[in-house]
C-alpha cells in the first residue's frame, strides 16, 4: 500500500474501534431511549435548512410524520434490558416538548392547498397520539429502571486508549484538567482586574454578565454581528483560508433541544449537501429561566460565536466536508472539532480581534467551564460523584444559573469522553503549533498551518500530528 493508502487503512481501523466499543461495551443502544432525538433531529434538518421550495419540504415532513407511530412501535423493541432512568426521564420530558415542534411544522404549511394542508395536520395529529403513547411506555420502564450510568473504572480506560489522546490515559487527562482549572481561574482574576480594578471579581463578571441585550431577538441579531465580524476579521488578517460560498444561519435551539443543549450549538450540513449551509443554534432559556438573558452578554456572544462560526466549527466542518476521503468523512474526533472552537477562542484574541479584557474575562470563564467538564467527565464515569453533587460543584466553579448546570451535568452522563475534548483539544493543538513553530522556524505560517488542519479533516489530533512528520500524500509541506 502506498503512505496515503496505510493512512487511510489507519484512519478506518480507528473508526471501527469506536464504533465497536460503542456497538458492544457502552450499549447505550439498548440502555437509553432515544426515539424523540430519532424523530426530532431528522425533522429540524427538513424544517430549518432551505434546501428546496418549503412545499417540497413539507411533503417530506408529512411523511417523516405518518411514519412516526410505526418508528416509535418499533423503538419499543430495544428496550431488552432495565433502562437507565436518568436517561428515561430525559426521554420522558423531550416527549412531553415534541407535540409543540409538531404545531410549528403544521403552521408552517398553512400555505399549502387544502388536501395538502389537511394530510399534514392529521399526519401531525396521529404523531401526537403515538408520542403521547409512548410517553406511557417510558413511564412503564421506571419501575423496572436501574440508577447506574457511569461506565467504570476498565471500559472507561479502554474508551480513552481507543480515543487516539496522544497517549494520554485518564489520570494524565483529569491532571490536565486540574491544572488548567487553575491557570484559567488565575487568568480570569488578572482580566477582571483589568475591568476594575476597584471592585471584586464577582462584581465584575456580574456587571459583565448585565450588560446584554433586552429581548432574546436583539440576542440573536448580536450572535450574527459577532459572527460575521469575526469572519471579516479571518480574512482581513490573512488568519485562515475562508472559502466564498460557505453559508451559515442563526435560529433559536428548537424546544425539545434545549435541556440538554443550555447554551448554543452548531449543526454541519449534511454530507454532499449541493448547497450547504451551517445552523448555529442559541437557546434562549431553559425551564423559562428568567436569569437565562445574562448568559447572553455581549462579552460572552463574541466568544460564542468565535467557537460556533468564525473560525470555529462552522468554518472547520465545511472545509473538512469537502475533502474525498469517505473514511474522514465518517470520522468522529471531538478532540479535534471541539478543540479547534476552543483554540480559535485564545487564537483570535492572540491576534487582536475583540482583545478587550472583558472578552477575555468571558474567554477565560468558559474555559474554566471547559476545565469542570474534563473533570467531571472523568470523576462521573469512574463513579467518585454523582449527578447532583457535579452540578453543585459547577455551580461553584462557573457562576452558571443551576438549570444551566442540571442540564450540564446530566448530558455528561450518557457522551463519556466527549466533553473531556474541548479543552483537551484545545491543549493538544496549542502543543502541536508550538511544535510545528520549532520545527519550521521563520518558514512557519499560521495562516499555512490553519489551512492545513482543516483542509486534512476532521481526524483525531494525533493522526493530524502525523500528517505534519509527513506521513501520507496529502501531508503539509
């Protein structure tokens, strides 16, 4: 086999050892329902992204619709074992939020002709009922639910060696947690005084935290300023190649999302899309929250929607759509896309885009949110803190209001490893430019070596370090 081939062969090996650990250690499968996630997420993507007229969008919805109660028959038949009631309640209150995405959907097509019109609502009316059904079954499941999630000591250990971390086991990564938790609280003092340094730190991030736009719409239209300042910013600067006809929307996090998505996100476009276009996702409140709008400051919008747009995954995930390896396409490596949002926070502010003491003070806050969560993703899986005492103690550490936190916490429940990646990545890549700094010496180009991490994919960040020693075809020069 040629070096390009080894490499490809290499990167498919390591997706099949997640995909088997996942398939038959983890078993989430057969443990968690997952049925709202299976209905929802399917009918977001046809309802939010305008890829065809919106009569041709619904005639699709109607049919995702009509196909519901026989999905969720069907989803009944994994439940083979006592489910995880955590998991059950999760399912239980998606359920309970789903029936009002259904309306949107029915009001959506209030343009339609009149046969059209009516097949949709009673598409969405027997959709209910079986939602509503199934809602009766989860509760049937609690009697019998069991209260263990974590996955132990062993499977956790595998789990982080088949993850490809450079190495690094989960005492090396909890360790690495620790000691940023403390560089960035440090980090965070040193900004705050910066503000004022008249008052406390805790007034600071407060006053920080109250100047945020009134309404939840003016929240939205500061995301996309932000957002599209910062892509400005990226190609003024000559920071990182920004393809012409990339293309990406701001929306609310749709109702059924948004106890386990607190905060924002993003959602790539599918896979050979013609026209893609990114959705990046803000959720206005969970539970109603009325402190919700302070986690909506202006400080904390530009750090926001560096990660989630302008350089972060939005512009990551589209250039690495485009490259023709279907193995790299298929590639899950959270370290890698979770970590390049996080880097592309300290990297934007390092070459001076909204540099301001009170950016950094929010930049520093969410890595010390970053920090809890390698913390609590490994201290919770090998089963030293449960539930309840991880979201007082992010609490504690963060500042967040505790239904931000409750939803935090009980995400990191059921994604082992997952939220280790982002500042975990984050290290890893500071690391691999430092290395790639010495190694090139004043032939080193920032805006080379970015374009070269997207433009090889969204592969785990040991696999990018050896495409940079030259392994493979495509390797940078």
């Amino acid at each position: 086999m040629s070096a390009e081939v080894r490499f490809e062969r290499d990167i498919e090996v390591h997706n099949l050892g997640l995909e088997l650990f996942d398939l038959e250690e983890q078993r989430l499968w057969e443990r968690r329902s997952m049925a709202m996630d299976g209905i929802g997420d399917p009918l977001f993507g046809l309802f939010a992204r305008n890829f065809a007229p919106l009569q041709e969008r619904l005639a699709s919805l109607t049919g995702r619709l009509e196909a519901i109660p026989r999905f969720l028959a069907e989803h009944r038949t994994r439940a083979t074992v006592p489910q995880v009631r955590l998991w059950q309640q999760f399912e239980i209150e998606s359920a309970g939020e789903m029936p009002s995405f259904f309306d949107e959907i029915v009001a959506a097509g209030s343009g339609l002709p009149e046969p059209e019109q009516r097949r949709l609502a009673e598409a969405a009316k027997r959709a209910k009922v079986a939602v509503a059904d199934y809602e009766g079954f989860l509760r049937g499941t609690l009697d019998t639910a069991v209260d263990s999630w974590p996955l132990g000591r062993e499977r956790y250990d595998e789990l982080v060696a088949r993850r490809a971390f450079d190495g690094l086991d989960a005492d090396a990564i909890v360790e690495i947690g620790w000691e940023q938790l403390g560089r960035q609280r440090a980090a965070r003092t040193a900004a705050a005084r910066e503000v004022d340094p008249t008052i406390d730190e805790a007034s600071v991030i407060d006053q920080l935290k109250s100047d945020h736009p009134a309404t939840f719409d003016e929240a939205l239209d500061a995301y996309r300023d932000a957002m599209l300042r910062a892509r400005g910013y990226l190609i003024e600067h000559d920071i990182v190649s920004v393809p012409a006809d990339e293309r990406i929307e701001v929306i609310p996090t749709p109702d059924y999302l948004r106890r386990v998505m607190p905060f924002a996100a993003y959602f790539d476009a599918p896979k050979f899309d013609l026209s893609p276009q990114g959705i990046y996702i803000v959720t206005p409140s969970v539970d109603g929250d009325p402190g919700a709008m302070r986690e909506h400051n202006r400080s904390s919008i530009s750090n926001t929607s560096i990660h989630e747009a302008y350089p972060g995954h939005h512009l990551q995930l589209c250039v690495a759509g485009r490259h023709p390896s279907l193995s790299r396409l298929t590639t899950q490596a959270p370290e890698f896309v979770e970590g390049w949002g996080m880097y592309s926070e300290q990297m934007m502010r390092e070459e001076g885009f909204d540099a301001g003491p009170n950016f950094r003070l929010s930049m520093h806050t969410d890595a010390i949110w970053r920090a809890c969560r390698i913390i609590l993703d490994v201290r919770m899986h090998l089963g030293e803190i449960g539930v309840d005492e991880a979201t007082a103690w992010l609490v504690e550490q963060t500042g967040f209001e505790n239904a931000h936190a409750r939803a935090e916490v009980r995400r990191y429940t059921y994604t082992p490893t997952y939220q280790l990646s982002y500042l975990l990545g984050k290290v890893l890549l500071l690391q691999l430019r430092e290395d790639e700094r010495r190694r090139l010496g004043d032939a080193f180009s920032l805006r080379d070596f970015h374009d070269a991490l997207l433009r090889n994919g969204s592969l785990p960040i040991s696999f990018h370090r050896r495409l940079f020693a030259g392994e493979g075809s495509s390797a940078p020069a």
